[in-house]
C-alpha cells in the first residue's frame, strides 16, 4: 500500500511539472510575440516618392511581447538588409540603410520579424513610387563677400569652414537631390563689394533698390567667374553684416527676385539659412509674417523625417518645435522641411528647370 501512494504521488508530481512547464513556454512566447506593424522606405519625410539614387532607410515599427533579441530582415525592391536587434517590449521603431531606388517606377517595401531561431513574427509589404529628375543635380558655389581685414582676423576661417559644413549637411539632407549630385564649392577668394554695393540703404534708412539690384549683380558675377555653370552663388557675409548695412539686426540672409541666380547669407545664421535662401530661387515664398500677432514664426512639420547623415528622427511632435526651413530664424527651434515645400522643390526639379 505505501509504495503504491508513493508511485500515485510521484506520477501526480510529474503531471503537475509538466503542466508548469507547458504554462510557462506559452506564458514566454506570450511575452515576446514579435509583429511588424508598419514599414516604410524614407529619404527625407515619410509618405512621399522616392528620388532616384537618394540615399534611403527602411523604417520599420514592431511590437515585442518583452525584452528580446530577434532577427529583422527589410527590403526596397532587390536591395536588402537582415540584421539581429535587441527589441524592448512595446513598440520599437526601426532604421535600416538600404540601397537607394536605381530607377523609376512602383518598388515593394517589406520587413519581416521572426525570434533568432527563426520561428514565429510576421512579414508586411507595401508599395512606393520612386521618380526620376530631369535635372538631378545642383552646383552651388559658396562666396566669401565683404570681409574686411578686421572680420578676417576675427573670424575666418573657423566661422566660414563651420558655416559651410554645417549649411551643406542640411541643403544636402532636405532637398530632393541625391546627395553626391549636389556640388557644394566653397571658395577661398574673398569679393569685396564697392562703397555703392555696400550702401543698400540711405540716411533715413529707405532700401536703395538700385544698389541692392548692383550689390547681387556683382556677386553673382564674381561666383561665376570662379564656377561658370554654378546654379546658385552664396555670397558669405561676415557676422552682423546686415546689421551694419541694413540697419536691421534681425536679418540673416537675403535673396532678390530680379537676381535669382545669387543669394546672400552670414556667416552667423543658422544652418537652414542657405536652403530657406535657395528655396527662394525655387520660387517658393516665406513662411513666416511678423504682422500677425503674435508673429508666425512658419511652418510647422506636417510629416516625420529622418536625417540619414546624422542618423537622426525628426518627429514633430516632440520638443524642440521643428518648422519648414521657409520659415525664420528662431534660436530655439530646430529646422526640417514639411510637405508642401518639399513636394514643390520636387515638381520643379521634376520639370528640368529652375524658375
């Protein structure tokens, strides 16, 4: 009788572990459910075409039942990317290089998790359209303009050098243009404007148009000179150079309609300054509007975004506020480039040509 109760316990004991064990693998695989819940193809914002031969990430945003490591693997047409990531439980958002669109057309992006043994998560698949440009490329040539002796000795190179890498990152980064295809020259030769350039406006402070329209002329000229088939010549002011000439402290940068070939940016603006000034030439209009009350500063982002250079996510939700480079500069804002202005820079560099 005893060894029989005994082999009874020991038996109830071996179907009591086994139902632990049974409950504790469904209760793990539970907890690291893996699913793919969204994948997109991004250059600049999301929910827009692709340009061809712009560099490109897959954005990818799965869920995870608890911390785990898992096997992603994503795809733009015949280019892929497969990788093992350590995901946290929720929602973890994605970015994959991929290799950039080699042609026009409908591509299928696609995103696939699975546990690192293979087993288990899901594949999602959409479609993007990529477009081929007329004119694919852009040859800007930087200026420096009306540094004098003093602003040389206090300034340059360091504020020029810092100006002209930070400014060509972000021209680089938001604008539509694969990035090897956009030719940035900074030059070294320094253009002094005369007495009548520089004096934009008179005693009481009136813009004097002529010598405005003089002033552009002349450094569009002095650029082309240096690259004849620049698109656009940057003339680089020395710090606070509009407030000595233009009375006007708040001023940065400057471009004229009648000279759309030429715009002028300080060297201390901020480093969407030259794309807000070169958006003008696509003949795009200001954001901002001081009369309002109070005033509009500009755009806010309507699309999130990724800066591929820096491998940063631009969420317009999140603080710092980012507006759309067309609008003005503010210290404590941060820069990107919203749909509207995107897609018009896109259309026109679509159509082969400049304004």
């Amino acid at each position: 009788m005893i060894r029989l109760l005994n082999l009874r316990s020991v038996a109830v004991g071996v179907v009591l572990l086994v139902a632990a064990l049974a409950l504790t693998t469904a209760d793990s695989a539970a907890q690291t459910a893996l699913t793919v819940i969204d994948v997109k193809a991004v250059q600049v914002i999301e929910d827009v075409p692709l340009v061809v031969g712009k560099a490109t990430v897959v954005k990818v945003v799965v869920t995870a039942g608890a911390t785990t490591n898992a096997r992603l693997a994503v795809s733009l047409g015949s280019s892929t990317n497969a990788q093992t990531v350590r995901l946290v439980g929720g929602t973890n958002t994605l970015y994959f290089p991929v290799d950039p669109p080699s042609g026009p057309g409908t591509l299928q992006v696609s995103a696939t998790v699975s546990s690192t043994g293979g087993a288990g998560g899901n594949q999602v698949t959409n479609t993007v359209e990529a477009v081929a440009l007329q004119k694919n490329s852009l040859k800007v040539i930087l200026l420096p303009v009306d540094w004098s002796n003093q602003d040389l000795a206090r300034n340059y190179p360091a504020r020029y050098n810092s100006f002209a890498s930070q400014s060509s990152d972000f021209f680089k980064a938001s604008y539509p243009i694969p990035e090897g295809n956009l030719q940035i020259t900074k030059s070294t030769t320094d253009f002094m404007l005369t007495a009548d350039e520089r004096a934009i406006v008179d005693s009481v402070g009136n813009l004097n148009w002529a010598n405005i329209m003089d002033m552009y002329s002349s450094i569009a000229l002095a650029g082309l000179r240096e690259m004849p088939d620049a698109d656009l010549v940057v003339g680089v002011l020395p710090p606070r150079w509009f407030a000595r000439n233009l009375n006007d402290p708040t001023v940065v940068g400057l471009e004229l309609q009648a000279v759309r070939q030429a715009v002028a940016n300080q060297v201390d603006s901020d480093y969407a300054t030259l794309a807000h000034e070169a958006g003008h030439v696509f003949g795009l209009l200001d954001d901002y509007d001081f009369n309002l009350n109070p005033p509009k500063i500009g755009d806010l982002l309507d699309e999130p975004g990724y800066w591929l250079s820096q491998a940063k996510v631009i969420n317009p939700n999140e603080r710092p506020t980012y507006y759309s480079f067309m609008g003005a500069s503010d210290p404590s804002s941060q820069y990107w480039v919203d749909r509207n202005t995107y897609m018009a820079i896109m259309q026109t560099l679509e159509s082969g040509f400049l304004p």
